[in-house]
C-alpha cells in the first residue's frame, strides 16, 4: 500500500502542558478554552463555518511515541483492543474531538471543550451536523458496564505516553 503524507494545517493551543490531568473527552472539558492558529495559506477555508456551534477537529497526538494493539483505557481496568478504544496510542495517533466554536478573528478560531495537549498538530476542521454526526439505538460493546462513570471526573495519566 501507499504511504500517506499528511501536512498539519495549524496548531491547537490549550492550557494543558503535560498528559497527566487531562480531561479524556470533550464533554468532560466544559469551559476550556483553547485557541486554533490556523496556517494563513488555508484561511480561505474558514468561510461560512462561522455559522457552526461545533466543529470536529482531526489531529495528531503529537507526544505518542509508538503504538499498542491492546490497551487499558481510561473508561475500564481491563485491556481491549485498540480499535475499540479512544486511546491514543494507535498506529496512527490520529485522534478526534468535537468541540464549541465561540469564534473567529482572521486566522484564529476560538474553541470550548478541548481536550487536547498544548501545541498539537492540527490535521483538519469538519463542522457537527447532528443528522449525521449523531446515532440512535447503537451497540457500545465494553463501555456499556461503564456508560454512567462520571466522565467529567476523569483524567488522563501517564499510560499512554
């Protein structure tokens, strides 16, 4: 197969310097803030997403050395495998998050709910459209004994570095 090469298209800035303490999810994040920088050659692309309460970004867990076939997640004390986990430590450390769009000035898109480290390569911006983006009567595999943890209590550790 092909190698792919993906160019970052900016950076996430969030308060977050280390893994440890993170939120795990964006939900769990309510009233961080973070600051997009996006590189001035893609503003063009920003036209009309000002209309959107929430964007989905795509990056790169910039920190994650390597990667796990099966992992201990955040959500469980048991292993699983990667695939069925948000982990970042994936053979591709691509991860995703949907987060409040607050605003846009020139190339910055201010942003709530991040959850995300401090300097992360921005790979793309999609806008949430719940027709598609949400689900109804979905199967949740392992996570169904563990769907009423209190998420916003949640922190990342050190594991997956």
């Amino acid at each position: 197969m092909e190698e792919i090469k993906i160019n970052p298209i900016g950076v996430i800035h969030t308060p977050f310097k280390e893994i440890a303490n993170m939120p795990i999810q964006p939900l769990a994040a309510q009233g961080i803030k973070g600051v997009i920088e996006l590189n001035e050659e893609y503003l063009a692309g920003l036209k009309d997403l000002d209309g959107f309460s929430h964007i989905t970004l795509i990056y790169h867990f910039h920190k994650i050395d390597g990667y796990k076939l099966e992992v201990t997640p955040f959500m469980d004390t048991q292993p699983h495998g990667i695939f069925s986990t948000k982990s970042p430590k994936r053979p591709n450390a691509i991860g995703l998050s949907t987060v409040k769009l607050l605003g846009i000035e020139g190339n910055k898109l201010f942003i709530e709910e991040i959850d995300v480290l401090d300097g992360t390569p921005l790979i793309d911006i999609k806008p949430f459209y719940p027709r598609y983006d949400n689900r109804e009567n979905v199967a949740i595999g392992w996570l169904e004994k563990n769907k009423d943890l209190p998420i916003e209590k949640l922190r990342s550790d050190e594991r997956f570095k």
